[in-house]
C-alpha cells in the first residue's frame, strides 16, 4: 500500500486568458519510509504538487490517494481535519505562531487534537530533543535563528504522528550549516523512527541527500530515479 | 491555549493596541461622564418638580386631573385606603383639597389664590414644607390659620399675625367665604406657586368649602420611585370601581417628560457620532490586522486548525482589547463621576436664577447609576464584537494556498 498516490493529477490556474497547467497528468506513489525529493526550476509546479498532496489545493482533474483514502472527496472541515491527523507540514518560513514558545508550538497541534496537557508536554520535550532544541523550548521564534525555526517546524510536523511529512524547501532561508543541520535531523528520522519525507527543493546539497529524486517541468515527472 | 494566543497577540503590536485601547477607554469615559450628568441632572430635575408639585403618585376622584375642580373631588373609601396603605410598596397617603378663590385684605385690593388643604404634618415629612418657612409656623387644627406665600403676601401686603379674607365658591355651589389669621409665611420658589398658594389645614378647607370627607387627591407616596408601574398595577386590584383613578406623575406632566427627553435626544446624538468615529478606528484596526496575519492564518488553516477555532481566537483578541478599553474607561469615570455625584457643580448667574425660579436646586449632582456603566460599556463591546466580525468572514473565506503565497 502506497502512502500517497495520485492519477492524472492536474491544477489549471486561469492567468487572465491563458490556462497554466501548473501540475499536468501526474502519476505519483510514495511508499512509507522514503526520503524523497521534488526538484525542478522555479516555476515547474514542485509547489503545487504538494499543495494538492497535503490537501491544501483542489485538483482541477485526477485523484489524491492518502492510505487509501480519497482525500480530493472530502469536505473543507473535513480535510482540515484529515491534515491535522494525517500530514505533517514544514514551510519555507513564517512556520510557527510568533506568540508562542518552541515548546507551545509543538504542543499547539496536539493541543488541536485535544491531548492531555501531560501527553502533550512530554512528547513535545521529546520532539525538541530530537531536534536538538532542548536548551531552547521556552523561546519563541522571533528569538531563535532560521535553522532553529526549521527544527522547531519539523518537531510540530512530527507531533501528531502523520504518516508523512510535507516539506517545500524547507532550507530555501538557511545558511549551508543550517541546511546540513536539518537534513542531518530529517535523515535520521527517517532512518530510526522510519517518518516518510517528502520535500522539494531546488539545492544542491538537499539534491545530494535525497534517495529519491522526482523530477519536474512544466508540471510534468520528467525523470524519477532511486538511488 | 487559544486564550493565550489571542491575550499574546493584542501585545504583538503594543502601539497599535495601545492607541485603539486608549480610544476605547477615552469613548467610554466621554459617554459616561455625559451621561452621567444628564441622568444625575434629569433625576435631580424631576424630583424637584415631583416633590414641588404632584409627588409620585395619585389617587384621584374620576376624571379630576382632566378638569380639576372641587366638584370632581372625592371621598376615598376608608376601606380601600386601609388597603393601600397596607401595601408593602406604600409608604404613606397623604389627603390633599385644593381650591380658587379670591383672596383679600383691609388694606389692598383682591388677588386670585389657590388653596391647598393639607396635613401639614405629612407635607412636612415628606415633603419638606418647614424647611420654606420664613416665618411663623405651618397651619394645623389647633391654631386655624394660614400660610402663605411669601409672594402672595407681599401682593396683598400681609404680614404675621394679619388677617386674610377668603371668598369663594364651596362644594356644588355653595359659598364659601372665611376670615383667618396668617400664621406663617414660605418661600416655594417656583414664581407662580410663590404668588397665589395659601396653605390651610385639611379638615378647615372641608369645612370651609363644603366638603366635608372629601379630598381632591390623596398623594401615595411609594417605598420605590422606580417600580411605579408596578405599584399602579397592584394597587388598581384595591381600587377596582371606577370612580377614582390612580395616576402617576408620568401620567400627570408628560410634558415634562417630553421636555427631558428632546435635551436627551441630542445628547445621545452626540454619543452615536462619538460611537461611530470610534467604531471607524477599530475597523482600521481590525482592517490591517486581519491583512497582516494572513501567511499566518493560512499556516494555521494548513496544519490543521479549524476555522472555527481560528475565528474564535480573533473574536477574543479584539474582545479582550475592547475589554481592557472598557475597564480603563470605566474605572477612569467612576472617580470623576462619583465627586461630582456627592459635590455636585453648582450653576452660577444665569442658569442658577433660572433653575431656582422652576424650584429646582441650582446644582449638577452626577448620576451613579450603574445603569450607565453598563449600557455603555456593552455598547462599545459589541461595536467591536460587530467589527471583528471582518475577521471572522475572512478567516471563513480563508485559502490556504493564497494566503501562503508570497
Ligand atoms: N494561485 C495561483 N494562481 C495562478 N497561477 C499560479 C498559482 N499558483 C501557482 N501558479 C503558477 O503555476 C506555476 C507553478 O507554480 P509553483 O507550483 O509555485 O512552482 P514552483 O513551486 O516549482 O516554483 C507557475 O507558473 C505559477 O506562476
Ligand atoms: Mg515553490
């Protein structure tokens, strides 16, 4: 069983008269486990294509299949409930709420599906270690550098336990220690805990991680290869 | 948490909230203040007149208040009265005879009077009638005289001691005509009043006009002014034929009411300018606010927040910010209101000679009607619970997709 498949999917966004074929017939399926890369030019749909996978887009033609469930069916309130159960989001910034701590933020999501206030407080020191953030759970974003962000955004990703985590370029603000930082933490999720990543980026250094690259143009897999 | 989040969200901009904050408290301060002391006048203004003239509340013979004329008085049934004063609301009844007649004495001319029979000693309790003594002492069985006015007295060039010579018409054409001695003489201050009344005792105008038992009114005077609704209600169960009627000072001097309420009227208009003005700020608040967070919302609306619980958060912070306006401005009037509730700002030159010709006190006590607190404190709370309702269509309308994209 695939943790995500599409068939044929395509977004078509109206750009006054003319049709952009933003994501164009994509077949996709990702198996747990994987540690996979969305790479292509700025432009070519890396974006939408996951926008669609995490629920966050509509597709104009084909389906998304998250475990085997149909998740272009479902209703607005009920796909925002599907991604705070099933997906774990990483974005390229603005991540976290600026009001709440390291800490608060990660708890914030279990606090969403209504876990007890222990449950949620150990699991997000839990979460923060594993980041390497336990010197600095009690600070809020506006105080911690780009790289730390990104940590404290992969911890909330992991929080609810999704069957994967969304990530579009989540190094694209980070300095080349920063980047190696995080892709070290994200690889050796993926190895020990077997968390199922998938990312996209146009670096080259996120590219020489990754063991699996989908390659796209014009909102097309032009090439798709594990290493 | 969401309170957290909406507390920690009014100080992320603290100019920002601090300005719509202090506009809040400054609104609510000005509505309550004004108020205040139009409420705190309005009160002061009508007890004036009420305790001047009619007092709260009347039992009447059938049809008195339309034409009064003694042949409209009544004789008040001791049982039902017996009742009324029973009632819990009821403080007391005091019986009153009024009358015209001409009014003369050796030395001047005639002059028209009005002639109030009383219980002097209930009209001083209740009423105050002792403290407009100038001089003498008030009319009562034993000493069958009369009190004048001390304008009247001077028209007809009367002192204490003098004698004044009634002559008028008695109950169903009778004479009535009668020769006393004035004992006392009172400042009533309103100018009309103060030119004609002359004040007998109760039982002598009975026997002077004829009417004998009977009363033009008998005044309730009620344990609360506030539930005279109320009080008429119960006390027309007692009085259930229909040859006396009860009416209350609403009834008998709309006009005064009329009056009270087109200076109010223009008051509150200045308060609706003052409203909107405040609610345009706090719209352009909520305006940029709602535009900045954005990216914000659309990351919370992605990972799985609800747009309902998002919503909420919103509604709490610009409750919260309006909240702690309404708390400043309340507290701030409170102080300002309650000196000039108990040192009430006396009126000088003009105004003062004005007032105290209508027997009112020359003076602005405030209100502290925690009525006025609360109207307007609700008031400025839901004009921002409206306003932020921008934010919660928003949020409803939110995508995440174009809220993200930069
Ligand atoms: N909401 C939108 N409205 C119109 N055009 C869009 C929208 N989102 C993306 N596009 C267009 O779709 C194409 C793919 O964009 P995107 O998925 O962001 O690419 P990438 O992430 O690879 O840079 C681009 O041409 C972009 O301009
Ligand atoms: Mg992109």
């Amino acid at each position: 069983m695939s943790v995500i498949e599409t068939k044929k999917l395509s977004r078509i966004y109206q750009d006054g008269d003319s049709l952009i074929h933003a994501v164009n017939q994509v077949d996709l399926q990702v198996e747990a486990g994987e540690f996979t890369a969305i790479i292509g030019p700025s432009g070519s749909g890396k974006t939408t294509l996951l926008n669609l996978i995490g629920g966050l887009d509509t597709p104009s033609e084909g389906t998304v299949t998250i475990e085997n469930k149909p998740i272009h069916q479902l209703k607005d309130s009920e796909l925002i409930n599907f991604r705070l159960k099933h997906i774990g989001f990483v974005f390229q910034a603005y991540n976290l709420i600026p009001v709440l701590s390291a800490q608060e933020n990660v708890e914030f999501i279990m606090l969403l599906q209504d876990q007890s206030k222990s449950a949620r407080e150990s699991r997000a020191k839990e979460l923060l270690k594993a980041v390497g953030l336990e010197q600095q759970m009690h600070k809020r974003p506006s105080e911690l550098s780009g790289g730390q962000q990104q940590r404290v955004a992969v911890a909330r990703a992991l929080a609810s336990k999704p069957s994967f985590v969304l990530a579009d370029e989540p190094t694209a603000n980070l300095d080349s220690k920063s980047t190696e930082d995080l892709l070290d933490i994200m690889h050796r999720l993926n190895k020990e805990e077997g968390i199922t990543f998938l990312f996209s980026t146009h670096d080259q250094r996120v590219i020489d991680r990754a063991e699996r690259l989908i390659y796209v143009e014009d909102g097309q897999i032009k090439s798709d290869e594990k290493k | 948490m969401l309170l957290k989040i909406a507390w920690r969200n009014i100080w992320r901009n603290k100019r920002r909230s601090f300005i719509t904050l202090t506009s809040v408290a400054f609104a609510l301060f000005f509505a309550i203040i004004m108020r205040s002391m139009q409420t705190g006048t309005y009160d002061q203004a009508y007890s004036s007149v009420i305790n001047a003239t009619t007092g709260y509340m009347q039992w009447q013979g059938e049809g008195y208040w339309d034409k009064q004329s003694l042949d409209r008085s009544f004789h008040p049934d001791s049982h039902q009265r017996k009742q009324i004063l029973a009632h819990e609301g009821v403080l007391d009844l005091l019986p009153r005879l009024e009358s015209f007649a001409l009014l003369a004495s050796n030395n001047s001319d005639t002059k028209p009077g009005f002639l109030k029979g009383v219980d002097a000693e209930l009209e001083a309790k209740y009423f105050q009638l002792n403290e407009k003594l100038l001089a003498g002492e008030l009319p009562n069985s034993q000493n069958n005289g009369v009190l004048l006015a001390s304008g009247l007295a001077e028209n007809l060039s009367l002192g204490l001691g003098d004698t004044m010579v009634i002559i008028g018409q008695g109950y169903h054409g009778m004479s009535a005509n009668g020769k006393y001695p004035v004992i006392g003489i009172a400042d009533l201050k309103n100018p009309i009043a103060n030119k004609s009344t002359v004040y007998l005792d109760l039982k002598e105008l009975q026997f002077l006009t004829g009417a004998y038992g009977q009363v033009s009114a008998e005044v309730i005077i009620p344990k609360s002014k506030d539930q005279l609704i109320e009080l008429k209600q119960d006390l027309a169960l007692i009085i259930d034929d229909e040859s006396s009627d009860l009416l209350t000072w609403q009834e008998m001097m709309p006009e005064l009411i009329e009056a009270m309420e087109a200076d109010s009227a223009g008051g509150l208009a200045i308060l609706f300018i003052l409203y909107l003005v405040i609610g345009f700020g706090i719209f352009g608040t909520i305006l940029m606010l709602t535009a900045e967070r954005k990216p914000e919302y659309g990351i919370l609306l992605s990972i799985g927040m609800s747009r309902g619980r998002m919503a909420l958060t919103s509604f709490m912070e610009t409750g919260l910010l309006s909240l702690l306006g309404i708390l400043g401005g309340s507290f701030l009037a409170w102080p300002l209101a309650a000196y000039y509730h108990y040192n009430p700002i006396e009126l000088g030159g003009d105004m003062d000679a004005m007032m105290e010709e209508y027997g009112m006190e020359p003076l602005l006590p405030f209100s502290l009607d925690g009525d006025i607190w609360l109207t307007h404190g609700s008031i400025m709370l839901i004009i921002s619970l409206l306003l932020s309702f921008y934010a919660v269509v928003t949020i409803y309308r939110l995508n995440p997709v174009n809220a993200m994209r930069r």
